[in-house]
C-alpha cells in the first residue's frame, strides 16, 4: 500500500508494525543493494489522512 512520501520511497519498505498505543508506525526499509539499511517510524496521523472521507 502506499502511503505516501512519508513512508513509501523508491526502495522497498518492509515489516511495518504499529505500537501498542496505535500512535506509531514503525517500518524497514531495504537499499539499493537489497540490503536492510535501517528503521523508521512516523506518526499514524498519515493513515488517518489517507483514509477514505464518509
């Protein structure tokens, strides 16, 4: 799924995981050499943003 330039990038994104009190989302990210080159984490406001208005 993409979320956007906060999380999504040209290289893959693995292994997303949300905290326990659902404020964050943390997520791998691969390198050019497939390599896993480090972690990240980002508010979860961004799902809220992307979510379909009713």
């Amino acid at each position: 799924m993409n979320l956007g330039s906060e999380v999504n990038s040209n290289f893959a994104e693995t292994c997303p995981s949300i905290t326990p009190d659902g404020k964050y989302l943390f997520f791998g990210r691969y390198n050019e050499k497939r390599e896993l080159s480090n972690f990240y984490w980002v508010s979860t406001e961004i799902i809220e943003k992307l979510r379909p208005k009713q």
